[in-house]
C-alpha cells in the first residue's frame, strides 16, 4: 500500500531534508510538501492523504489550527505535530487535534521509524471505516494535567519519589479514587495504603498510572451517558488486570511484563466509555441488541456503529502515547490471532483473563451482555488456558471473589504466592528510598 504523506513546515531548510531523505522511499511513499498551511489545504483538496505531519509554530495559520480543519473536513487522516517544544504537557495541550507528537531535534531516521509504527498502528490495526468514525469523535478525553505530570518527572534520571507522591496529591478526587482501587481486595495488600508515595512504591509507577488513566476515564461519563455500571466495568477492568498480571506471575515473566500485562488489562475496555459518551443513544441500543439477541459485543457495534469498542480503545491508547505493545493488546484482545507485536502470548493472557473475569466473577459483567466468544486455541494451548483458569480461580478464591470450591478449577497442585505479599516481593517495585 503507497503511503501518501503531507509534510509541512515554514522552514524551507527541513522541507529540503524531507525531500532529499523520503525520495529513497521510490514507490513506496508518495510524499508532498508544503511551507505553508495555505499550500497545504490545496494539496489535502486535491490529492488522497493518508497522514500530515506538520510543525506548530509557523507564521499567519499555525499548526494547531490546521489539523484542526484537517479533523473536521478530512477526518480519516494521520494528524501528527512534528514541535520544537520536548515538554510532554506543552505538547498535549493539541491533543484534540494531534494524534501523536514528536520532539525536534529528532533524526530523520527516528521520524521514518515512527511513521512506519503509526501506519502499522493506525491502517493494519483499525479499517477504513473505523477510522473515519473515531477521528471524527471529537469528544476524546484529555489526558489528566497529573499523568503529564508524572510522565514528565518519571523522565528524569533522578526522579523524586516525594515529587510522584505530591504531584497525585495535588488532584484531590484523584488522589482518593487511587487510594480506593489501591486499599480494595484487588490488590490483598498486607498493610493499609494512606499515600499516593507509598501507592507509588508498592505498586510501581508504570501500574499507578494506569490507575490514574483507568480513574480519569471512568469519572468522564456522566449518569446521563451511562448505559451500562460504571462501578462493574471499574471492577471488571481491575479484576482483568488482576487475572492478566496473575497470569503472567504463573508464566514467570519478567516484572516489566507483568506490569505490561496489568496495564493492558485495566485498560483493554476504555474503548466502551467512549463509545457511549460520544454515541449514548446509538450505544444503549447496542447494549439491547446485543442483550436480547446474544451476539457478540464487538459484531453489533460494527452493524451500528461501523466500528468496535476495540479499535476505538486502541486509538485513545495510541494517541494518548501509551507503548505501543498496549496500544496492539487493546486492539487484538477479543482477536488475539491478529496480534502483531512482540511477546504474542501475553495477548492470549489478556484474551484468556477477559473471558476468565467474566466467567468466574460474572457479576462483574457491565451491561449484563453476553460472555464474549473465546477463540479456538490449539491443544498446548488449551491446556495452558486451563492452568490459567485454576491459578485465577485461586487468586479470585483469595481476594474474597469467588467461594473456596465454587469452582472447578482443575488441578490443586498449583501454590499460590498472594500477589500482595510484600516478603515475597510481589508488587512491591522497591524504588530507591533515596528517591
């Protein structure tokens, strides 16, 4: 596929290294140019382009105001800031307009990479039709002022523990939503957390931050939007989390992994608040058809809405900036077999923790929809899926989710570390005290 891409910026010096650089790309990419927003308007009438990247600061029309237009009249193009701004939250002040952002200086070979990420990303992951759905939603939640906080203080080399733990003290309704989901049974913690610092060093930053996120989305639905629990899909996402992290313990990943596989399982839904906040009729209805006729969440969406709460999770993500890995576990956690990434079994965890949390914990379920389908594993894989189940059902056993014989959970050889015992060092990051 020819990837039709419009640069622009009002420095002729960058134009001509554009040009002399992406000509190598012969057939592959048909690259345009324009030192102006004007010029730029012309060629997006006339010719068919998949992704602009322009730069901000530029004389009479900025770069702001032309990814705006480019949302409104052409809204399944790639809308990137190429800013001479590095500050994460200057940056993101476009988020409404921007799916993404880089940093000058960057080399020209960085930018290439990034663009080939993008349209893997954002073209082989999400269709046509989808894209043209969720550029246009024009409703997307901005990221919280804190997570740019954080983002930006985790950057340094010598982060300040102190600092994390007074920059999420300083959103007061964020501070006790953390505290809330961090204290709950989900995590079995053996000492009472009272801190956002000391949230930060039992959990890791990584998984406080996607506490952060997970709190932000489910506070940006308002009753009259909500057609589905807020406070199942909150714990349907923690406990998926939970399992996923669970899971990933039981395989001997790595701790980042395990923090990867959290992450992504808290966040694998996020795309179903933000189809019912920017589609709350059309959504509800998706919820009754789907109800009473018992297809698949993700089928119906498509009939109604020509895109899934999947894809639309995996653009939020993506723009967001979140690693991509998470951004492709979103996108493929009711497909697994389209997964692309690295380390594709942890997107078989999060598949396999998604129809887990609903199958033993299935008051858990928002909107009382039908258990997803669970895809076809192979032999080997089926008898991993089914250690998964017996080590979840113990966690779930554990935290008070499930009743100790309610489940048949397969062989009771497996020993079970709590995922909150900090002797053992699980969750427990241990981030220097000197932070």
């Amino acid at each position: 596929m020819v990837k039709r891409i419009l640069f622009v910026d009002d420095n002729e010096m960058v134009l001509n290294i554009y040009r002399q650089v992406f000509s190598r790309k012969g057939n592959e990419w048909q690259c345009f140019y324009s030192s102006d927003a004007m010029g730029a308007i012309d060629i997006l009438e006339y010719s068919q382009i998949d992704m602009i990247i322009t730069d901000l600061d530029m004389p009479m029309y900025n770069g702001a105001q032309l990814l705006n237009l480019v949302r409104e009249k052409y809204p399944a193009v790639t809308r990137i800031v190429f800013s001479g701004s590095r500050s994460v939250k200057n940056n993101m002040q476009t988020v409404n307009c921007a799916h993404r952002f880089v940093a000058k200086p960057n080399t020209v070979g960085d930018l290439e990479r990034m663009i080939e990420k993008i349209f893997r990303l954002y073209r082989q992951l999400v269709d046509p039709k989808t894209r043209a759905v969720i550029n246009g939603i024009d409703r997307l939640p901005a990221l919280p002022s804190v997570y740019l906080d954080l983002l930006e203080e985790f950057s340094l080399p010598n982060f300040s523990l102190k600092k994390v733990g007074t920059l999420i003290s300083g959103d007061v309704g964020m501070t006790t939503e953390i505290l809330k989901m961090v204290n709950s049974a989900y995590f079995g913690l053996n000492e009472s957390v009272s801190s956002p610092q000391q949230a930060v060093t039992l959990l890791g930053g990584d998984i406080v931050k996607g506490l952060i996120l997970t709190a932000h989305i489910s506070r940006s639905l308002t009753k009259e939007e909500q057609a589905f629990s807020i406070e199942s899909w909150e714990n349907h996402s923690l406990l998926c989390g939970i399992f996923c992290q669970a899971i990933a313990q039981y395989e001997k990943k790595t701790q980042q992994e395990q923090d990867t596989a959290f992450v992504s399982g808290i966040l694998h839904d996020v795309g179903r608040i933000i189809l019912a906040t920017s589609f709350a009729e059309k959504y509800r209805r998706v919820l009754d058809i789907a109800t009473s006729t018992h297809q698949p969440l993700q089928d119906v969406e498509r009939q109604v809405l020509n895109t899934t709460h999947s894809a639309v999770g995996a653009y939020l993500l993506g723009l967001w900036g979140l690693p991509d890995q998470i951004v492709e576990l979103t996108a493929t956690h009711h497909s697994p077999d389209q997964y692309q990434g690295e380390s594709n079994d942890l997107v078989y965890m999060l598949h396999a923790a998604d129809m887990l949390t609903y199958e033993l914990v299935p008051e858990f379920n928002p909107g009382s929809l039908p258990v997803p389908e669970r895809k076809a594993y192979s032999p080997e894989m089926e008898a991993r899926v089914n250690e998964w189940r017996a080590y979840c059902a113990k966690v779930g056993v554990e935290r008070g989710y499930l009743e100790s014989g309610s489940v048949a959970s397969g062989s009771s050889d497996f020993d079970l570390t709590p995922l909150g015992d900090a002797d053992k060092g699980v969750f427990v990051h241990g981030y220097d005290e000197l932070h």
